[in-house]
C-alpha cells in the first residue's frame, strides 16, 4: 500500500495516444472519458503542472489529439509520437520525461491493456511514482482487470481524475486559489461533482 501523495512539484501528466483512430472504436459514450481528460488539462495549467502527450504513428491514419483536447492543450506541453507500446522505450520521449525533472507521473489515455499497461511499467522500471486515473483510461476491451491488476502489482498507485484535483488542492480555503479557480473557469472548468457518470 503506497502512502504517496501527488504533489504538484514534483507530478506531470502524460496522455498515452487519445486519438480518433482508437476512440472511434469505443464502445459506448465517449462523453464522459473526454470531459474527464478536458478538464485533467485545465487543472494541469492551474497548478502548472507539465503535460507531456503521446500519439501512434503513422498520424496519417490514427491522427493527432482531438481538437476539443488541442485548444486546452499547454502552450509549454509537449507532443510526442511513438511506434513503441511503451513510451520510455521511445528514445526521445524517454529523454524528454527526464527533462521535465518529476519523479511522479499521472497517467491517462489508452489503451488500458496495450500502451497504457507498457508505459506504466516501463515509468515503474525507472523508479517513478505512478498515479493510474483510471477514469481517465480506454480500451476497446470491455474487461481490463487483468491489465489494472498487472499495473497495482508494478506498483501504480490507483487513483482517479477527482482524487488528483483534490490532492493538488489540498485546501477549501477560498482565497488560497481564488485567481487560479477563475483562471481555469474562463477555459472551461468544470465542478469535479457535475461531470457525468463513467460507467
């Protein structure tokens, strides 16, 4: 059982390859699993937090993030592609995770059993903290116990996208992030408790 907490000094996010190509493929509503990763990129902006994403190649066929991600995405994000399953086994994203100087990574995206389970393990080989959003996790597979189970045995530590926000505030003191709670509403923020239901 981890005792870690995220903290915002230290955590980035990663978004493993949330592209049309694979979520076209989803079964069921989108919906929920986009406002979810909307908003984790509001929140990174609000507790400046880096955000570094991934897509497969070739882009031709499985294309770039969503638009509706793309404008909220972090004019300092970075945006990487792979062939590899495991991010870290990409020379240049491994180097540019080590240039963002985190120990803990936040990861989202898909899919659960494939690039998320591969990246996952190759950040726990490195030594990083992992924090799963698993809300904020796809896959055409309706069943990925399996895949989760693997990732908790590595040593991920099991969270969710209102689990991280509430960490990284730490507070309901008002005036503690009034500005940044303004900040963030004007791109779109929404409450943790009215986002829809993910099934």
């Amino acid at each position: 059982m981890s005792l870690t907490t995220a903290d915002p000094d230290k955590l980035a996010i990663v978004l493993i390859d949330v592209q049309p190509y694979f979520l076209d493929k989803l079964p069921g509503d989108q919906e929920p699993l986009l406002v979810r990763l909307e908003q984790l990129l509001i929140v990174a902006e609000w507790f400046a937090v880096p955000v570094l994403a991934t897509c497969e190649r070739p882009i031709e066929r499985k294309q770039q993030l969503p638009q509706r991600l793309q404008r909220l995405f972090p004019e300092n994000g970075l945006s990487l592609t792979k062939f590899t399953y495991d991010l870290c086994a990409e020379p240049e994203i491994d180097a540019a995770l080590r240039g963002l100087r985190r120990t803990q990574f936040a990861v989202a995206g898909g899919e659960t059993d494939v690039c998320a389970l591969q990246s996952v393990l190759g950040l726990r080989r490195r030594g990083w903290d992992v924090f799963l959003l698993e809300d904020c996790l796809y896959s055409r597979e309706t069943d990925v116990s399996a895949a989760i189970r693997r990732m908790h045995q590595a040593g991920a530590i099991s969270s969710t996208y209102k689990t991280l926000f509430y960490e990284l505030c730490r507070t309901d003191d008002p005036e503690r992030w009034q500005a940044q709670q303004a900040a963030a509403e004007a791109r779109g923020f929404v409450p943790v408790e009215s986002l829809p239901p993910r099934s």
